[in-house]
C-alpha cells in the first residue's frame, strides 16, 4: 500500500462522511441553526488536510460536495453554490500549512472560525454578483453569526479526528 492510496481512501471517505452530512436532514421538520453540519464538515476538511500529504485535500473534498449538493438540487445560486463548498476548505489547506499542522484547540478554533467566514462570504460575493435587496444582507446576520460560531465549536471535534483517524503504513 502506498501513501497515495492511503491519501485518496481517506479523502473518498471523508467526501462520504460530508456529502452524507449534507444530504441527510438532521431532524426532519425541526429548524436547527444554520451552520450545525460545521461540527463535522470542518473537522473532516481539517483531518484531511492534515493527515494526508496531498495538497489541497480538503478542496477536493469541498468540490466533490458542492457538485453533489448541486447536481442533487440543492443550495440557492445554482453552480455558482459549489463555491460555498470550495471557498472553506480551500481556508481550511491553507491555515493548516501556515499553522504547521498544530493540534491546538485554538488553531482549531480559528481555523473553524475562518472557514465560517469562508462560507459566508462565498454567499456574501454571490449576493453581490445577483444585487440582491439591502433586505436580504440584514436576513443574514444570524446566518453569519451561526456559521462562524459552529465553525468555531468544531475546534474539538476537529482534534478528535485528526487524534483517532489511523492510516495503517504512514
């Protein structure tokens, strides 16, 4: 077994393990904070981008989801919603390069917290791009604050995953 066919079996199962998250309805009819699949979409971007060797990990997860998400109907702006997919975990590779690789919580935390943000600004860029009304900007304050503070709760879930993943010859 060679480290590339470990590489890409974690990367196809942390793709399953999101594109599951996203598909499944958590609690069918229950309202639940947007943001809450962050607990473990981020974490799944940072274990994969930590645990393998090849670049840009977690933006392979992220297209694979956001093609998903939008060849199954899913999402607001169309194709253009692969972006809300592709902009966090592209976050998410490159905070884990600056930082080393570190399994601090607060590196977690703040990677979490940045890939929120990621995601918000795809859909703030996509509003823009559609002129949406001033309206719609106020209608995302709780969307922006819920995605960040989910992306920020991810910190232990994250050092979990990248604690208890093994990959038998690495």
């Amino acid at each position: 077994k060679t480290i590339a066919d470990s590489d890409q079996a974690l990367i196809f199962a942390l793709a399953t393990v999101v594109v599951g998250v996203r598909l499944i309805k958590v609690v069918a009819g229950l309202p639940l904070a947007p943001g809450h699949k962050n607990l473990i979409i981020i974490p799944s971007y940072i274990a994969a981008a930590t645990l393998t060797r090849t670049r840009f990990a977690a933006v392979h997860i992220g297209a694979v989801s956001g093609a998903i998400n939008f060849l199954s109907g899913f999402g607001r702006f169309g194709i253009f919603d692969i972006f809300q997919h592709v902009l966090p975990a592209l976050s998410v590779d490159l905070l884990v390069r600056i930082s080393g690789g570190s399994r601090s919580l607060i590196v977690y935390a703040f990677i979490g917290l940045v890939a929120g943000v990621a995601r918000v600004s795809a859909v703030l860029i996509l509003s823009l791009l559609f002129r949406m009304p001033g309206e719609f900007y106020l209608l995302l304050v709780p969307f922006i604050v819920s995605q960040c503070l989910f992306g920020v709760l991810s910190a232990p879930v994250s050092r979990y995953m990248v604690s208890h993943i093994k990959i038998d010859g690495v």
